[in-house]
C-alpha cells in the first residue's frame, strides 16, 4: 500500500511537470519582399539579455519551412521556472537558409508577450 501511495505522488509530481509550461504564439516577418527559398529554417528563442549575462538561450523553437513565406507562424512552448526573477529576457528570432547562412535576422529584443498575447517578430536582412 506504501508503494501504491509513493507511485501515486510521483505520478502526479511528475504530470504537474509535464503540464508546467507556457506558451509563446506570434508570427516572424520582414519587409524585403524577397521570397525564401524551400528548406529555410526559422528559429525563435528566448534569451538572457540582463547586462552582464551569458547570451545563450533560456528556450527556444525551430522548424524546417517548406514553400512556406512570410508571416510565418510560431509557437514556443517554455518552463516558467526557466525564468529567474529580477532578470531581463526578451525574445529573438531568425531564419537560416538551407545551408544554414543566417538570411534573416532580428536586430533589436522583442519584449515577452504579457498575458498570452501574440507577439509579432520583424527580422532584418542579414546582408
């Protein structure tokens, strides 16, 4: 019975962290109007950007693009607890050719969406 009762809490420890998580939804666009060719990637993540902070990301989303085009659809699903408090985090995005050259890129911070809004990520010509 002990037994039972200990796989029943570890159970639901572990679905609470299954199901712990937030979601990021939005679109990444540019304005050149230059068409992707097939196989790009697009990458979103969410990164540090307190001074003094490592740049890597805390989380982030990828997927191949077939013949698709701009505004491409997002969605990064993330562990609040992967956020510290009393830091900064903002979100970036890019998209990469299929030999992996960044084609896109964005240029400044795109603040966390409040309260499950979508957030729209404009990207620059990395050329």
């Amino acid at each position: 019975m002990i037994i039972g009762c200990l796989m029943v809490v570890v159970a639901v420890f572990l679905a609470a962290e299954l199901y712990d998580h937030d979601t990021i939804v939005g679109e990444v666009a540019y304005r050149e109007r230059i068409a992707l060719p097939e196989g790009c990637s697009l990458v979103v993540a969410i990164f540090d950007v307190t001074p003094g902070s490592p740049r890597k990301p805390v989380a982030s989303v990828s997927r191949t693009l077939g013949d698709e085009q701009v505004p491409l659809p997002f969605k990064l699903i993330y562990r609040p607890s992967v956020l510290v408090e009393g830091r900064d985090y903002a979100l970036y995005g890019r998209i990469e050719s299929p030999h992996r050259e960044i084609m896109f890129v964005t240029l400044e911070p795109v603040a966390l969406p409040l309260d499950g809004q979508d957030v729209a990520i404009w990207l620059k010509s990395a050329k």
